[in-house]
C-alpha cells in the first residue's frame, strides 16, 4: 500500500489531517518517486492534490536518506515569490519535527538565512528562476559544493515556463548545474518532477521536462470529475461603463471573501481606489487589498494573509501574481475585470476559489467604452469608424471573454506553448552569463556549451550567429581577449551582469533614461529602437541612440504620432491566439445563446451580430467603408490572431506597398482589424492589393521586416542587426498568415 511507504511524520500528519484517504494520482507519484529512475510530469486540475502527490514520497525520500552520510538536496522552482511562501509555509508545519532542511530564496529572504544554507545545502531549497540565477553566479566557485548531492528538481506550475523564455533559461540553468557537478552513485541521476492544473499537451509537457538529458518522463494524471462551475458575464458599455463596473463589482464582494483579477498594474490600482472610495462612501469598513509586482513584499504578505486567516470579508485585487497554485483560503469566488488574455488564464484564475467547497464561481466585468487607449501605446481601441453607427459597434471585449469561456467548456483546450525559432535575446544572456560564472573560456569551448544548451540546440541557430554575435560583443566591450585568446567579461559586460536586473530574462523591471539634449526627460521600462517614436512627458519623441550599458535613451524632437506608428512593442498585454481570433468569428456568424450572460451582455452580443452581418466583416477578410477618398476607407480583419495581425501589419507599413495601395493612413485598432483610408478607388485598391500580399507572401519573412526593427525581448539591444532582422522575421511573423490572407482575398474582386 502506498500509504505504508510514507515516512511516519507524514502518515501521522494524515491522520491528523483527518483524510479519509489518498487519491489515486498521489499513490501513484509515491511508487514512482520512490521506486522509479525517470522524470514525472504529474497533471492533474486544481486542488486536486498535485503537491501532496509531489512532495510527500520527496520528504520521505529525503528523511529516508538523511539517515546516510549523503545529505541530498531537492531543488524546488516555482514561479512567484507569493508561490514559494506559501508553500515554504505548508512544509515547515508537516515537518516541524523533522531533521529535513527547508529553505527558501528570494528577494524578500533575510540574507542569514541565505548563509545558513550555503553552510549546509540539503534537504528542500524553494526558489525562483531569477534567485537560482544569482545564486548560480554569486556562487559560482561553489556549485560543486552546493549542488552535488542534488537528487531532485521540481518545477511548479510547469505549464507557465512552458514555450517562454524564462522557462528557456531555467532549462540552460539545469544543464549549467550538471555541467559543473554529477550526482553521486547514491542519488544517481538527477530527476526532475513538473506539476501543473492547466497542461493540455501532455506529450509536449514530457518531451519540456526531459530537455538536456537522456532519460524519458513518466506522465501521472487521472479524469477529474467534472464540477459544476458558476459563471457570469456581464457588460457596461459608454463614458459611464467604469463607474458602473466598479459599482457592480462591490456589490458583487459585499460580505464576501474575493478575488478581483486584473490584467494590468494600473488597471489594478484603478480598480481598488475605486472600491475604497465606495465603501467610504457608504460608510463601510475597507476591506480592500492590492497584489502586484511593484507593491512592497510586506504589503503583499499582509493582503495574502487576509484572505488566508478565513476571518471575515476581504477582497484583494491582483495581477497574474497571484494566478497560480497559492492557497489563499476558501474564496466565495473570483471576480474578472475584461477578458483574460488566454485560456490557460482563466482555467488558473477559475481555479482559485471552490477550492474547498467543490464549486468554482467567477463573473466578469466587461467594460466597452468607445474609445480606449490600451497599454501598449500604437493600439487604439475604438469602433470601426468606417462601418455603421457608433452606437452598434460590435463589443470585441465581450466576444474574446465569449470565445474563452467556449473554447474551454467545450473542447477543453488550452493554448500550446509554443518556442521561439531563434532566441538570440537569451542567446546574448547566457553568454554572459556562462563567461560570469566559468570566467575565462576558450573561444571553441564557450561556442560548444552554449550551443549544447537544450534551447539553442533545438532552435535554427548556426555557429555562424554565434560568430556574429561573439565579434559584436567584443566590439562593443562586452566581451574582452585575454593575452592566451581567452575569452573574458569586457568592461561593459561586467556592467550588464551584475545589475540585479540580469538575473531575470524578461523585460519590464530595469528603467532606461530617456534624455533631450543633456537632459533627464523620464524613464521607460523597455528598449526603443532607434529612429522608433516613444512618448514620456506628454510628448512624442524620437529615438536617436540607444546605450544600453549606461541605461540611456537620447531622443529627439519629431516623433511620429504613435495613432500613425507601427505597433512596435508590447505594453503588459498578451498575445492572442489564432484559435481566440476564429470562436470570436464563430460567435458573430451564429445565433447560439450563453446562460451565463447578463441582459446587458445579450443585447450587446446580439446588436454585434447585427452589426457584424450588416458591416460584412463575417463574409470577407477586406470591407470597404463610407468615407473618405474616391472608395472610401476599407477594414481590414483577417481573424488570424496576434502573430497573423502583426504579420498584416507589418505588411501594411512598407513603403512600397503604401505606395501601391495609394493610402493615406493605415491604423491597427484594437486586437482584430484595421482601418485604411486610400485613394485608389475600389476596384483599384482590391486588386493592388492581392497582388501585393502575394508578392510578399513568396518573398518570405524577412522582406516583412520594418526599417526600424522592434526591439522586444529583454537583451536584443545588445545584438547586431543583422541578428534582430533575422529573429523579429522568425519569431514574430509568420508568412503563412500572409499567404492565408491572400488566399481570402482570391473572390474578392467579384463582390466589390
């Protein structure tokens, strides 16, 4: 019985528990922790047990073995620093008793701490990406030491380093781990445990795990029974639609333990100013939190601990950093302010509350307001001018909330992660990271390693990138030659690593000054590139020069009007899903009713579907308007989601097709379609038109790439251009949706 094979802290912890017994996918991850030789990726939904499954044969593996004179180490990734608390939490009370090591590191973690486990590294270590990162690099005279009796890792929430670049990088940490040391005979080989709620590929999931080795992953999962879930959707549309959320949604949390999830900072911030000035207003007690990344660790703890303690109504409301799988106490339900980006966000945010009570509850707020100006600050969103009254604009915010619920409900889908082709960003920082840690390296045996690192080794770089970027790198003192052709740190390498900010991969948290002749203007949290038009201070400028080692950005006066700009970065959104941008479609073009909309909602619904058929945008990818020019303007809406929409777009802003096409302007407005004005006539502009995508749809990605080329990853300001032309064309566009989109345009001509 696997219940016997516990250690006896833990069966007595059990008891304690009062557990009428174990499910079947705990069991099963006992008898495979404690008796297998593989990895094991255990998925299974929310609350169903998953780190129980995970960690208890882990302690009894380790209480078992502290008996030897091997110490060994469990390694434990997890992707929030709220996630690693908690679960920090969780474990000290199941082995108070127990002479097992538990340890956390992070930012927030005292530094005594920290040196109590450099002093003795075994037992438990829970820690994030960016913190084994530091350690890796602080440390590096001693990984050997630290890391040599390492037995396990276990990656939380493994479906979210899945297809990104942090998960990349936490990969090339591993093999960087097992470079410098082996596992002894006793351990044997490093295993690796992934745990996630919300993977859909499961073969994906084991192939993820089992990068940079030879041995195959074992899948643990089980049916879940299928639960009743409550929903509601419920729409606010015009100048008033905030006011009017807000007001709902305090309704919605009076005498209630919730959660409110927003899909940025701001719109956090927003949010929680609101609902305190209602309950002042009321004159009711404020019981209002906020949980972001930039609110101080202490504020943060003490909002998670309101809703813990089970005392009483509380609401906090949170970005992603509060999404995954920390307890945060029996919830009534979650609330949603507008549509979650993806499905995989809102099966996460779901999953939050019925924890306990076995019935998950979430309503969404959607507000439409008419014109919008979104995060990122090329992206307008606003009613399609050129099709009908204002009044019917189709409700796009309400259709995406539609089409994520659907795809979910019906087929149980979630979006698959998906690799970059060429991540010469991540490239840039291992590098450094590499000559950080190892110090001198031979020109061919730095080439070799990184090359060897599971994302580069499976991506289309060539040793001739590699090449290019080395030259530039010493070009530019990042990388410096020794007397011997070693190769070393230069001194704007030596910057770079060690900010703080190296540690991380992805972009956001490292501030750029943006200076107008000798003078500080503000800061922003990305990368320009130069001769692109950025707006600090209420005012457009444009990028002259980019020094990234002295985090400066000079300007100049003349930026374009960001409205006219190609959309060049993103700004705390997220990306689309083709499979999204095609139910949003299917939506419009069907009369199925949903019961978990408002009467609002349904009116809004229906007035879009009218309003669709009426506009046409459901029979053809291309429709012509009622202003301006000989033809009028003409939306464009290809349903290609994000990766078909920035391919369009930038398609749309070369030069020689604006001129073809004769436009006078060309808008990307908001996540499904843009607005062109032209002076060609209709006849002349549809045919231009398909002429031009196939041209461009056989030229390939590359001629696709704009004049001035985005910079959207963390480090791609430390790459030649010739390294971002070729990895904007490769991971951001995809010629296929331009040729698709030549294909939907082949019977145009007829009806127009």
């Amino acid at each position: 019985m696997a219940y016997s094979r516990l250690a006896p802290f833990l069966r007595e912890y059990i008891y304690g528990q009062k557990w009428s017994g174990m499910r079947r996918i705990q069991e099963a991850a006992i008898h495979e922790v404690l008796d297998g030789t593989g990895h094991i990726l255990i998925a299974s939904g929310t609350a169903s047990g998953k780190t129980e499954a995970a960690f208890f044969p882990l302690l009894s593996f380790l209480a078992r073995a502290g008996k030897s004179s091997v110490k060994p180490l469990a390694l434990c990734i997890s992707p929030l620093k709220a996630l690693i608390n908690d679960q920090y939490e969780r474990l000290e009370k199941i082995i108070a008793a127990e002479d097992i090591g538990l340890w956390r590191w992070h930012g927030d973690v005292a530094e005594n701490h920290k040196k109590r486990f450099l002093a003795d590294p075994r037992g438990i270590l829970l820690i994030t990406p960016e913190s084994l990162e530091a350690l890796l690099l602080r440390q590096a005279r001693n990984i050997r030491r630290i890391f040599g009796a390492l037995a396990f890792v276990v990656i939380d929430e493994v479906h979210i380093f899945m297809g990104s670049e942090r998960g990349s990088q936490l990969i090339c940490q591993l093999v960087r781990i097992e470079q410098h040391c082996r596992a002894s005979e006793e351990t044997r080989q490093v295993r690796r445990l992934g745990l996630s709620a919300t993977l859909w590929d499961y073969d994906g999931g084991r192939a993820w795990l089992s990068q940079g080795t030879e041995i195959p992953a074992v899948l643990l999962t089980e049916a879940q029974e299928k639960r009743r879930i409550s929903l509601a959707v419920d729409y606010f549309n015009g100048a008033e639609a905030p006011a009017a959320c807000y007001r709902t949604l305090y309704e919605q949390c009076r005498n209630k333990r919730v959660m409110i999830f927003a899909n940025s900072r701001l719109e956090a911030e927003q949010c929680v100013s609101s609902l305190r000035r209602l309950a002042a207003d009321n004159g009711e007690a404020d019981i209002f939190h906020i949980h972001h990344g930039s609110i101080a660790s202490s504020f943060r703890g003490e909002a998670e601990e309101k809703l813990k303690s089970g005392e009483g109504p509380s609401v906090i409301v949170a970005t992603a950093t509060l999404e995954l799988g920390i307890d945060i106490g029996d919830l009534d339900r979650i609330l949603q302010i507008g549509p979650p980006w993806s499905v995989s966000a809102f099966v996460q945010r779901l999953g939050r509350s019925g924890r306990r009570k076995g019935r998950p509850e979430m309503y969404f707020g959607i507000m439409e307001q008419g014109t919008k100006q979104n995060t990122d600050q090329s992206m307008v969103r606003r009613p399609a001018q050129n099709c009908g009254p204002e009044n019917e604009q189709i409700p796009w915010e309400l259709l995406r909330t539609i089409a994520v619920i659907e795809l979910y409900l019906k087929e149980r889908w979630i979006e698959p992660p998906e690799e970059k082709p060429l991540p010469y960003s991540l490239l840039a920082h291992e590098l450094l990271a590499l000559l950080a840690s190892r110090g001198e390296q031979a020109p061919e045996t730095l080439c070799r390693r990184l090359l060897a690192l599971p994302p580069f080794a499976r991506s289309s770089i060539t040793k001739g990138d590699l090449a290019l970027l080395l030259e530039h790198f010493y070009g530019c003192a990042y990388v410096d030659k020794t007397d011997e052709g070693g190769l070393i740190l230069g001194t704007e390498g030596e910057k770079i690593v060690n900010r703080h900010s190296f540690y991380s991969i992805f972009p956001g948290e490292e501030l750029f000054q943006v200076m107008y002749e000798g003078r500080k203007i503000g800061t922003v949290n990305f990368a320009p590139a130069p001769g692109s038009s950025i707006t600090v201070g209420g005012r457009t400028w444009r990028v002259k020069t980019l020094d990234g080692g002295g985090r400066e950005i000079r300007v100049e006066e003349g930026g374009k009007n960001l409205r006219e700009s190609p959309r060049l970065w993103g700004g705390g959104g997220g990306h689309i899903h083709r499979r999204i941008a095609g139910m949003v479609k299917q939506i419009l073009s069907t009369e199925e009713a949903y019961a978990y909309l408002s009467p609002a909602a349904v009116v809004a619904l229906e007035q879009g579907r009218r309003r669709a058929r009426k506009a046409g945008i459901l029979t053809g990818a291309v429709v012509p308007g009622k202003t301006g020019g000989p033809a009028g303007g003409f939306l464009i809406i290809p349903w290609l989601g994000s990766l078909g929409m920035r391919t369009i777009d930038a398609f749309l802003k070369k030069p020689a097709v604006q001129k073809k096409l004769a436009l006078r302007s060309c808008v990307w407005e908001g996540d499904f379609y843009f607005t062109l004005a032209t002076d060609h006539d209709s006849e002349t502009f549809i045919a231009a038109l398909i002429k031009e995508t196939e041209l461009s749809g056989r030229a390939g990605s590359r001629a696709l790439v704009p004049e001035t080329v985005p910079l959207l990853d963390k480090y791609d300001y430390l790459l030649p251009r010739e390294l971002t032309v070729k990895q904007f064309a490769a991971n951001m566009l995809d010629p296929q949706a331009l040729q698709e989109f030549s294909r939907e345009l082949a019977d145009l001509e007829t009806k127009i």
